[in-house]
C-alpha cells in the first residue's frame, strides 16, 4: 500500500481522525485486552534485581531524580544550620571563617544547581507524560544520561565540603576573588556545576520536545495543560539563559587553568564581564526557579476549587510575558557596580514590568479560588502559604528593584530575607504542596493529613521567625556572607531568632522527610482520583502499572476527566490508539505542535547500561580537569564520545521492519520520520538554539572589551592570520555544502556521490580546524585578553568541528552500513541542520577573529 | 465533539471556515512577536546607551541619542499596537462574545491565540513604556 519510492520520512498518517463517536462506542473485546496487556506489559517491564538501575522509564527515573535533588537540598539545609548556629552569639568561634566562606558558597550553589532547577527537571520528567497522556518522554535514555550526569556531578561537588576543599567565593564565584582563589574549590564549581549545566539543558531539550509533540491526539495548543504551557517557557528559558554561564564558565576555566587574562584587569581583562554573564543567566534563573514550581499551583488550584481555572489565556500571557520580561532583569544584581545611572534605569524599569505578568498569575489563581468551592485540603494549605509568602518576597522585591533604595541595602541581610521570601513562597511551598498532591499519583500512596499539617505549621512559623527578622538585621547594616559580628549593635537577639527558626524549619522538614519515606505497606488501596482532579495525570491505574496509558486518549477539552464522560472506562478498556505492544516495542504517539495531529508513532528505547557508562564518562572529562589531570580527562572524552556513538548507533532512527502501522480507530501511523516532523531533529533544533547562544555569549565578550577597555584590541596588537583565517572559513563553508548536498543526493538515490560528498567533508572540516589553530598560533594568550579571546573563539569552534567531523563520519558509516538509504535519511536531517548552525558559527568566528579586531 | 468535525485530518482539503483556521496558517511563534519587539527594544537601548557613555561621550552630545532612541521606541509601540489589534481581531471577541476559547476546536484554538498574543502585546507595550521612562527622565550617563 505504500509506495516504495516515496522516503518514509514524507509518508503520512492514513485512515480516520478524528475518532467518531460510533468507533468510541464499540467494545474491545475481552480476550484482546487481556492480550494487549500482556503485550505492553512485558513491553514495559521495569528490569529487576541490580539490573533496576537500567532503567528509563520516566517513572523510575523521575523518582530517582526527586529524591536525589531532596536529598541535596537537605544536605544544603543542614549547611545552613551550621551557618544559623555560627551566627548565635556574636563573636562565635564554632566554625572558621574559611568553613564559612565554604557553607555559604555550597548552601547557595547547592540549593540552586543541585535542587531548585533539577527538581523542576525532576517532576516534569515524573508527572508530564501523565498529563499528556503519553507513555514516556520521546527520549528516555537522554532523561537517564542526564539523571546520571547530575547525580555523579552533584556528589562530586557537594562532596568537596568533607575534604574542606569546597569553593568558597560565594554562589556567584566573582572574580578576582574566584580566579585568584587557591585551591581546588572554584574548579570544582566550574567543572561541577557546567556538567549539570549541561544535565539541564539535556532535562530541558526533552521537555520541550515532550511538551510540543507528544501530546495526545486533539490536545489542540489552547487545550492542553497550564503546566505544559510553563514547561515550553521555561524549557526556552533555559536555553538562553543557561549558556551565557556555561560560555562564561569555559573562560573562567580557561583563565584558572591556563592564565588566560579574560577577569584579569591588568592584562586588558574585565570582571564586570563575567557578572554580566553569569546575571543574564542568574536572574532568568531565579523564574526558572519559579515558574514551574507555580505551574504545579495552576494544577492544584482548579482540583481545589473544583472548577475550571479562570484565565487561562492571563496564566499563559503571564507565563511568557515573565518568561521574556526576566531577561531585563539581569542588572538589578550590579547596581553598585559603577554603571551609568540611566544604564540602571533601563533595568529597573523592566524589573518593576514583571512584576504586571507575575501579578496576573496570582491573581487568577485567587479568582479561580473565589469562584469555586474551595476544599481546604493539605496540598491547598501548602499553596496557600506559598501565596503568603512569595506575596511578601515580592513586595520586597519591588523595593529592592529601585536603585537607590538598593544601595542602601545590597548585601545586606534585608536581600537575604528578600530571597528566601521568594524562594519559599514561589518554589519550596508550591513543591511541597505538590508532593502532597501528586504522591497519590506517582506512589499509589497516600501521605499522611495529620503529618503534613504538623510540617506545614513548622515550616511556615519556623520560615517567618527566620527571614522576617532578617529585613531588619539588614536595614541595621549587618552584611551577608560574613561569619560573625561584633555585639552591641543591636542585632544579637535578631541573629537568635533567626536561629531558633531555622531549626523550627529543619522540625518541620524531618517530619515532611520522614512521611516520604516511612513504609507504607499497611495503607489500604488509595482511591483512583483521591483529590477529584480533572486532567489526565487521574486516569493512572492503581495497583501501578508500567505502560504509563493503557491506550493513548483523544482529547478535546481542558478537564478530560470532568468534561469527557466514558473517557477513563474507553482508555482502560483500550479503545483509544496504541493499545497494543505487538512488536514488543515501547511506543509513543507523536503529534503535530499546534493541534496535536496523530503524525508518527515513535520507537521510545528501553533499559541500557550505556547510559550510565556514557553519564560515568562524561564526568570524568569534567572531573579529572579539577585535578589538572587532562590525559584521563582526554581519555574519559573519547569514552564518552563512543559511549554515546553506540547508543545513537544501535537504537536510534533505524529503520523500521515495516513503514506504517495500525494504531487503532482506524488510523495507520508512519513508523519513521525525518525532518521537521521527527523528534530529534527537533532535539537537534532545540539543543543548537542553545550552544549558538553560548558562542554568541563570547561574541558578546569580544565586543564588551571593546566597549569597557580603551585599548581592545591593544594598539599595535599582532592580528590573527588574515589568509589562514580566510583558508579555514572557506574549508568549513564547503565541508557545510557538501553536507547538504549529500543529503539532497541521498534523497535523489545518488548514494555514491552522496557517500562520496560525506567522505571529502571530514577533509575539508578538519583542515579548517587547522586553519583556525594557525591563524592564532603565533598570539600569546597569556599576555592580554585580546589574544586570549581570539584563542578562546578558536577553541570554540575546533571542538565543535569534531564534534561536526564525527557526525559526518557517523552519516558515512550509516549509508555503508545499511542504516542510513535513500529512504531512511533521518540521521543526515539531523546532521544538516547541526552543520546549518556550526556553518554559520565558522562564518561568525572567521570575521571576528579575521576582520572585526581590524576595523575596532 | 462535534466542532472538532470541523479539521478532520489526513482528508481532502477543507473549506471554508475550517481553511481559515487549518494549523498550517497558525504559528506558535506569532504570540511572541510582541515581547520579542520588547526584547529588542531594550537591548538597543541599553547597547546603545552603553557604547555611547563608555566610547562616543565626547563625539557628540546625548540628547541626540535620547531622540534617536525615543523615535525608534515610538515606532515599535505603533508596531505593538499593530499587532496586538491583529491578535484583538483574532480573538474576535465582539462577534462571538466568547472571552474565553476552552473547546479543542480549530476556531477557539485560533480565537484563543488571538487572546493571548493581545494579552502579551498589552504586557510588552508597557514595559517598553517602563523602559522607556530613563531616556525621558535621565539626561546624563552619569
């Protein structure tokens, strides 16, 4: 039925859809249930014994994930106890100076980078397929490796504090205390956290790809949950926020390891750079941080007030009004660095707009509470503290958002009060409350009522007895980041208070730990909908199933649940797609982004070790360079880079044993996809949108010293070889020709010209590699930042052009070896498009290393 | 149910209404083109202002980029404007009397985009009007 000639990337879906009520209304018989069950559940079967760690599914993945990211934040909180007791009595001698610089240091890295992103990662791993109906993320060995990669990265840096060895210039590592810093605890920040970094940004490209494609059939844009909204924004957030950290973590390495003066004001360096850098990344963290913990509000908020959310379009207006409007914000960190005033203006300005989107949301969640009849229930009490509270952080967040008002108060305790205000009200309360909420869901058990109030109460006193108190010790003048004070200025008895709660908090916490994880096995059967929720995530089965949906649901409406009568009996009954395991593969439904169109069925992949052992890898590249051990580090790179080979290569775009499947209802699906309809190149799309704003971050850097330094590029400098620039320029552009030209010829069954095209490119990619290393050879990165940035642009795109020459070869040895056809071209898509951006970054860094420095 | 008849998909071409509304004529990133003229709005003025202060100071003097700056943000308030009575158009809320779009229907997912990219043009207008207050109020780099 299908023509053979037509690349089964272009094949489309063939049948009925939408579904017609007749075909819903048709039983499946019993006996086929009774099979397909078993189909999908063999399909899905978690691996047992100490192969369990094999595992990626979502379920078990996302499980792990929280935990870790908990038990992280317990360590930091314990940090911060240590830091509460140190400050009791004034002139305290409990803990050196030294150990303090290292508890604030890692309680603030810790809470951000080992938990507050993370956990975001880790629910939406956990609970989003649920709530679109999906059997898994699109790539769960991605969701695995980045599992893995936190886990060894978040030991490995949370670990250092035993050996008293941890970073300690503060959260932000601001040079030139950082980059001066002996010792081995600002590397292990760098490398440590950049290798999470990374974890996130892995976290984020399948959320994205998760949120816009996997989505059930009919769960048109405007119908689809307010959390998978907050998901694509803040998914895209971290794509432009995260890389200008992990460019400015790669130069600040670069200076640490090799004496590169980029933060080092005596050789043409600036440290102003590196705020910069790191605040563009660090404000759009912070509603990183807080969107998606408010997304689990916008679930919570409609359960309780047992009606529809009001304002669903405000919610999403709000989401990415914030989303964009955080971007503006970066400054407000650096309003005592010396900038023009009218330079501050512009972010105070925009500091004080967000507010009008983050407002909203709020708000419409407090109408949806006044319209409903509201139930009072433990996951609403948590809610309703975090609305309390982040109203308050907010507040002050408005005051600390003028200038002036700033000066007076920057670094004092009155910020460390603002913080915490917003970081509770808008993460750690809505967290919780979702933990309470979902536990239901992704345990099949109920926590306990009596407990949860216990804690919430804890919590919430124990908090305002800390923090509130901080505004004043601020305003008195009592600095942060200073491990003791002097007595009889009026601020011993306020430093007390905060003690006394933050061990109120750490109570409140022990009691919320243990309800987590004390056993359960008395616990009778938990009802199915236990809260009376109307989206998806309440049509789980209980006892607890792996297959995640018994049958992939048509969706038409915002509360399936409430407004889709026969829609949970239909899905159990396997009426709906994909009800069946047939070939014993775990498979996804994918659809299109605006309504959800059934376009592909999707081969997700199963248990692997490699996953582990690319993670283990991949940390050994970051880790050993802690060490300036670079031969294992050189080496663990390589290990990963075929890890990761062997991964792609063996369960990845093969193609299919036939073309088009039958899903049910009368809808057959492509089993294969290339291009903008597959998944990974999206995955592709997605993951380059974020490394070109990394290479735009040093670009961005060029022209900062250019503006901040009289002299860049120093008078008289030495410039980079205009004819070895322009030499190597030329290579990269034809090697990115010839890419896209085998693809065409590929798809045109000119397999030889194709192959003959993907041999010559390597070629010509690495000898515009060599081009590059000699254009800069004869400048001294050591002497001034000038040459150090043009060397830094290089390194830049020599290692993506290896990483360019692998995937050319990768696409060589597929068509030699039967993978990649005229047919089944997928991998060639998804290469092209890395060559489109790696194309353009060798044109960009030709003219700034080649033209730019001329005309400066 | 029975407005999602409306897009039955993979068939023969629609028409009509249902063409209007096809997926093909939709874009996610339509609702982002107001906060993107933000976006840009306020990086040309801080770079601006910046490479002014640092480098041109003394070239000539800053009221002629406060103008310059206040003109280019005229401009792309008529384009906010322009954009956010395109999405009002949309959204068409004076001919149905629909404020909110819940159904999975092409139209009210194409109505509800319409309401949000209006919404966000509303948000995006005054925070370039926010960001546009220290041009009108500040003179001097310092």
């Amino acid at each position: 039925m299908t023509d053979r000639q037509i690349p089964a990337g272009d094949l489309m879906a063939e049948g009925v859809y939408p579904p017609t009520e007749e075909m819903l209304n048709e039983p499946v018989p019993e006996e086929v249930q009774k099979r397909q069950k078993e189909n999908l559940r063999k399909a899905w079967k978690t691996p047992d014994g100490w192969r369990y760690w094999t595992a990626v599914n979502n379920s078990e993945v996302g499980a792990w994930y929280t935990m870790t990211a908990f038990v992280f934040m317990l360590i930091a909180g314990v940090m911060a106890l240590l830091m509460r007791l140190q400050l009791w009595v004034p002139e305290n001698d409990l803990i050196s100076a030294d150990m303090f610089n290292q508890l604030f240091t890692m309680h603030g890295s810790a809470m951000m980078f080992l938990f507050a992103v993370p956990m975001f990662e880790a629910i939406s791993i956990l609970i989003l397929p649920a709530f679109l109906g999906a059997r898994d993320m699109p790539f769960p060995r991605l969701s695995a490796y980045g599992y893995w990669a936190f886990l060894i990265g978040g030991i490995f840096v949370i670990g250092s504090i035993l050996f008293s060895a941890a970073p300690k210039a503060g959260w932000f590592m601001y040079p030139p205390l950082a980059t001066i810093e002996l010792g081995i605890g600002s590397d292990i920040w760098l490398l440590g956290l950049s290798f999470i970094e990374i974890a996130s940004i892995a976290a984020a490209v399948e959320l994205i790809v998760g949120a816009l494609k996997c989505r059930p059939p009919g769960m048109r844009v405007n119908v689809m949950p307010l959390y998978a909204w907050y998901v694509l924004v803040v998914g895209g957030m971290i794509l432009f926020a995260f890389p200008p950290l992990i460019a400015g973590d790669f130069l600040f390495e670069l200076e640490r390891s090799f004496d590169w003066p980029f933060f080092d004001h005596t050789r043409g360096g600036d440290p102003m750079l590196w705020q910069h850098l790191f605040w563009i990344f660090g404000h759009p963290e912070v509603y990183i941080i807080f969107l998606p913990s408010i997304a689990i509000a916008a679930m919570i908020v409609p359960t309780v007030a047992r009606r529809p959310i009001l304002g669903y379009s405000w919610i999403v207006l709000s989401a990415v009004g914030t989303g964009f409007l955080s971007f503006g914000l970066w400054v407000h960190h650096m309003y005592t660095t010396g900038l023009p005033n009218i330079s501050l203006g512009f972010f105070s300005a925009a500091s004080e707009a967000v507010v009008i989107p983050t407002g909203i949301q709020l708000f419409a969640f407090v109408a949806t509470l006044i319209a409903g009849r509201v139930k009072m229930t433990l996951p609403m009490l948590w809610i309703a503290g975090a609305l309390a509270i982040f109203t308050a952080g907010g507040l002050t967040g408005v005051m600390v958002a003028v200038a002036p008002f700033d000066w007076q108060v920057h670094d004092t305790y009155f910020i460390v009060a603002h913080l915490h205000y917003t970081l509770f009200g808008g993460m750690v309360f809505p967290v919780i409350a979702g933990v309470y909420y979902f536990f239901p869901f992704f345990r099949k058990k109920m926590l306990s009522e009596r407990l949860g109030r216990w804690a919430f109460w804890l919590i919430f006193t124990g908090f305002n007895v800390t923090f509130l108190p901080m505004h004043l010790t601020g305003l008195l003048g009592m600095p942060r980041r200073v491990y003791t004070y002097p007595g009889g200025l009026g601020i011993d008895w306020l430093n007390q208070i905060s003690t006394v709660g933050a061990f109120v908090i750490a109570a409140g916490f022990a009691i919320f730990a243990w309800d987590i994880v004390r056993p359960k096995k008395d616990q009778p059967q938990i009802a199915r909908n236990p809260w009376g929720g109307g989206t998806l995530e309440w049509s789980h089965e209980i006892p607890e199933t792996k297959w995640g949906v018994r049958s992939i649901p048509h969706i038409t409406t915002r509360y399936p649940l409430w407004d889709q009568p026969k829609l949970v009996e239909r899905m159990d009954a396997g009426r709906y797609y994909l009800p069946d395991a047939e070939e014993g593969y775990r498979e996804t439904i994918v659809t299109s982004v605006i309504d959800a169109r059934p376009i592909q069925v999707q081969r997700v992949t199963g248990p692997a070790y490699i996953t582990i052992m690319a993670a283990a890898f991949t940390g050994g590249a970051f880790i050993f360079p802690t060490f300036h051990l670079y031969t294992p580090a050189i080496i663990c790179a390589a290990f990963a880079v075929v890890s990761i080979i062997y991964w792609l290569w063996t369960t990845t775009a093969r193609p299919p044993e036939k073309d088009m499947k039958d899903v049910g209802l009368g809808l057959s699906l492509p089993t294969y996809a290339a291009g903008p309809q597959a998944v990974g190149w999206w995955a592709v799309w997605i993951t380059m949108l974020g490394d070109a704003t990394a290479f735009a971050s040093l670009v961005f850097g060029v022209f900062f010293y250019w503006t901040s330094n009289t002299a860049f590029p120093p008078p008289g400098a030495e410039h980079a070889s205009g004819l070895f620039v322009a030499l190597a320029t030329a290579a990269f552009a034809l090697s990115w020709a010839l890419t896209r030209g085998a693809r065409s010829l590929n798809r045109a069954g000119r397999v030889g010209l194709a192959r003959a095209a993907l041999a010559a490119a390597p070629l010509l990619t690495l000898s515009g590699m060599g081009g590059f290393i000699l254009s800069v050879l004869d400048l001294d990165p050591t002497s001034h930042v000038y040459p150090a940035m043009m060397w830094a642009l290089m390194v830049w795109v020599v290692a993506h052009g290896i990483a360019g020459t692998i995937m050319q070869l990768y696409c060589l040895a597929g068509s030699l070896f039967g993978k990649l056809t005229p047919r089944y071209d997928a991998d060639l898509w998804n290469v092209t498009l890395f060559w489109h951006f790696l194309g353009l970054t060798a044109l960009v860094t030709g003219a700034m290393i080649g033209l730019v420095p001329r005309m400066m | 149910m029975d407005r999602d008849d409306h897009d039955r998909e993979p068939q023969p071409q629609p028409h009509g209404d249902e063409r209007e509304f096809s997926e093909e004529r939709e874009s996610l990133w339509r609702i982002a083109f107001a906060p993107t003229i933000w976006a840009f709005h306020f990086i040309i003025s801080y770079a601006a202002v910046s490479v002014y202060c640092f480098k041109f100071g003394a070239l000539f003097d800053m009221n002629t980029l406060r103008f310059a700056l206040i003109a280019m943000t005229a401009l792309m308030l008529a384009a906010i404007a322009w954009i956010g009575w395109r999405a009002f158009l949309r959204w068409d809320v004076r001919d149905t009397g629909e404020f909110t779009n819940p159904e999975g229907s092409a139209e009210d997912r194409h109505q509800f985009l319409g309401h949000a990219g209006f919404l966000l043009a509303i948000v995006s207008f005054i925070g370039v009007v926010y960001d546009t207050l220290p041009l009108i109020l500040l003179g001097s780099c310092r």
